[in-house]
C-alpha cells in the first residue's frame, strides 16, 4: 500500500488517494499501514500522519511539510536513498 513512497510519490497525494479509493481509512491506519511496512522507520511518522491529517487547515501543516517528514524518515531509515 505504501510502495509509492520509496519510488517517489509524495506522501500527502499517496494517502489522499488511499483514503479515496477506501474511505474508511484513517490518520492511524495510515500511520500503522506505514510502520508494518517500512519497520524501521521512526515513530515519528505516525505522529505527522496524525498531526497533517488532523490539522484545521492547510496552512497549520501544509502538504509539502508531510512529504518532506516522511521522505526524511524512510531516508534516516534506510529505505531511500
């Protein structure tokens, strides 16, 4: 569900099309999808995935923030280069 992240998909148009084609997915589904998937990276992540998904507009945690954190822990993690 995840892959698109390490093959450069940014991390809000990945999840936003996630929670398209399965409404039901939330912040901390997005948050455990991405940890089952990619173990090393830090917990971190899932603190941003809940902070961006919940904030009360965009610009308190714009898009470019998400995709910058996440591309920054699968990189500190090993899974990017």
């Amino acid at each position: 569900m995840m892959r698109g992240l390490i093959s450069g998909t940014p991390a809000s148009k990945l999840f936003r099309m996630l929670q398209q084609e399965h409404p039901s997915i939330d912040a901390k589904t997005l948050g455990f999808s991405l940890m089952a998937e990619f173990p090393r990276i830090s917990p971190a992540a899932f603190i941003s995935i809940m902070k961006w998904q919940n904030r009360s507009d965009e610009s308190t945690f714009p898009d470019e923030q998400i995709d910058g954190l996440i591309a920054h822990y699968l990189k500190d993690a090993g899974y990017i280069s």
